[in-house]
C-alpha cells in the first residue's frame, strides 16, 4: 500500500480540480442582469440621478447598462428626450468588468451587485436591478 504522504498531494490536486470544473458548471455569471446608473461623482461633488431635474417634458435622465448572459452589452442613455445606446462585449475577469464597443474597453469594479466606472475624474456607479 502506498504511503499516505505520497497520495495526498494527489488528492489535494484532484478535488482543487474538481471545485475549478464545478465553478465552470455553476450556470449564470453572477453580473448577468440590467444596472441603473444610482450616482455620478465628478470633482468631488456627487450627484443622485433620481435627484436630477426632470425635463419640461417630464422626462428624466436615466443610464441603464445590460450584461446579456451571451457577453454582449448594451449601454442605454435617456435625457431630456434624448435617447442614444451603444452594444458591445463584456467579461468577467478577477472583480473587474471589461466593457468593449470598437476599439475601446472600459474596466469597472464589480462586488455584489454594484458595478464602479472610474474615468477621467468622473465616477458613475450602477446597481443591479432587483425584480
């Protein structure tokens, strides 16, 4: 019979194998779903979007970003009637969203729920909707 010493580095390798295969297998990535854009922070003064002021029209403005379970994205901006969008691909890696459209990626900070663009002295956080 081998010696105990011997197996258990190989055992220890097997099940870390295991939790990796398990991890892939665990189904939906936990930053699938829609965000709304809560604050923006630019120069040190913050700003609520459901705070800002409402257009003659009564429309607010209003940020929503959708990570697509299939790494696709779409960026949806309304202001003041105004309306413009921008699709591209995301991915998860170590925390981090990576959002590309073109030529451009932009890395957000991402932690139970709440996704942190940083850029250009501008912060805008986004919250996950819950349903």
């Amino acid at each position: 019979m081998k010696n105990l010493s011997s197996i258990r580095p190989r055992l220890l390798l097997l099940c870390a194998l295991c939790l990796l295969f398990l991890a892939g297998c665990s189904g939906k990535n936990q930053a699938v779903g829609i965000y709304d854009l809560k604050t923006i922070v630019r120069d040190g003064t913050t700003l609520e979007v459901n705070q800002l002021p409402q257009g003659e029209d009564g429309s607010s403005f209003a940020v929503t970003l959708d990570l697509k379970e299939d790494g696709t994205f779409s960026l949806d901006l309304s202001a003041l009637g105004d309306t413009s969008s921008m699709t591209g691909v995301w991915e998860e890696q170590s925390g981090q969203i990576l959002l590309t459209s073109g030529s451009n990626t932009l890395s957000a900070a991402w932690s139970d729920g709440v996704l942190t663009l940083a850029q250009d002295k501008q912060t805008l956080t986004f919250q996950l909707r819950t349903e």
